[in-house]
C-alpha cells in the first residue's frame, strides 16, 4: 500500500513538473513577444518560437489588410512568391481566417486543400478584440517531431492571442516616432 502511495505520489510530481514546464515555457515566449517594440525583433521572436518551441522551420505569417485579401507579412522555408496573398474563405488557410478556428492537421482534413497547402500541418488564426486580424500557416514539422503536442497548441493559442497584439504596438510606436521625428 504504501509502494502504491509512493507511485502516485511520483506521477503526480511528475506531472506538476511537466505543468510548470509548460507554463515557464509559455511564460518565456509571451514575455519575448511583448519585449521589444521593434516589429523586426518581434518577427524574429516568432520565428524562434515556431522552430525551436515547435519544431517547424515552414511557415508564413499574414495580416488581413484593407483590401480584404491576407497579405504575406514573413515567412520562412517557403517560397514567398507562393503566398503573397490569399482569399479568405478560399482553402485551409482562408477558411481558418473566415471562421477563426484553428486548423490543425491531427483534427482537419485537407483533402479539399489545394495543392500550395498540401504539406500544411497548422494554421493559427491572430486575434485582436476577438477579431481575426491575419493567420500563420505551419507546414511540415521538423523530420524529429512526429506530431504536434500539448504544449505546441498551448503556444498557438499564445500566438492567437498576443502576437497581432504585440505587432499592432510596435506599429503605433513606429507612427509615434515617426509623428515626432517629423515634428523637430
């Protein structure tokens, strides 16, 4: 009786340790994120995060623009021509824009996708107030990484949350420099 209390007791410290992990991890990034007002830093932030926090070294981010299309902010691994902009409502990624819902490959299907998504393993729809404001397609992870874990949807629901958010910042500090360096 008491072995079993002691493995109990083990697999639950375990598992706290394995919670504090993830929540030091998603802690690091939010504060790397939230860090900098220099969009370009900012960028590179997430580029860090989703190679070496997920396992991906594919990716692009968009931000929904005026115009109605997502246009191409970054991206890394891919050919950029390829995804210079795209349709909400068109595909994988306009569809994870129209309805704001995740796309993640274990749960979706992609038999519908077009060919350029056919590799696309997750796309993460950016909010601002509830409002989707853009959307970063992951595609294929790194040959190691098998499939995608907990921790990686908890930091996607990081990066849904807080990166337009950070990137929107750095955006009105630009203007305010710029406001204030034209008026000297």
């Amino acid at each position: 009786e008491i072995e079993d209390d002691q493995q109990r007791l083990l697999e639950r410290y375990v598992g706290l340790e394995d919670r504090n992990s993830t929540l030091t991890t998603l802690y690091v990034a939010c504060q790397r994120l939230h860090s900098s007002l220099d969009r370009a830093e900012i960028l590179l932030t997430v580029r860090e995060i989703i190679a070496n926090l997920v396992g991906c070294e594919e990716y692009v981010l968009f931000s929904l623009a005026p115009d109605g299309w997502l246009h191409r902010v970054d991206s890394a691994g891919v050919d950029p021509k390829a995804y210079e902009r795209v349709l909400p409502g068109h595909g994988l990624i306009g569809r994870t824009v129209e309805t704001g819902e995740a796309f993640l490959i274990e749960e979706g299907d992609r038999s519908a996708a077009p060919q350029i998504e056919a590799n696309l393993t997750a796309c993460i729809p950016l909010k601002r107030n509830d409002v989707v404001t853009g959307a970063i397609a992951l595609f294929r992870l790194l040959p190691q990484k098998l499939e995608l874990q907990e921790l990686d949807r908890e930091l996607f629901w990081l990066l849904e949350a807080h990166l337009d958010v950070a990137l929107y910042c750095a955006e009105l500090h630009q203007r305010m420099n710029a406001k204030n360096g034209a008026a000297e």
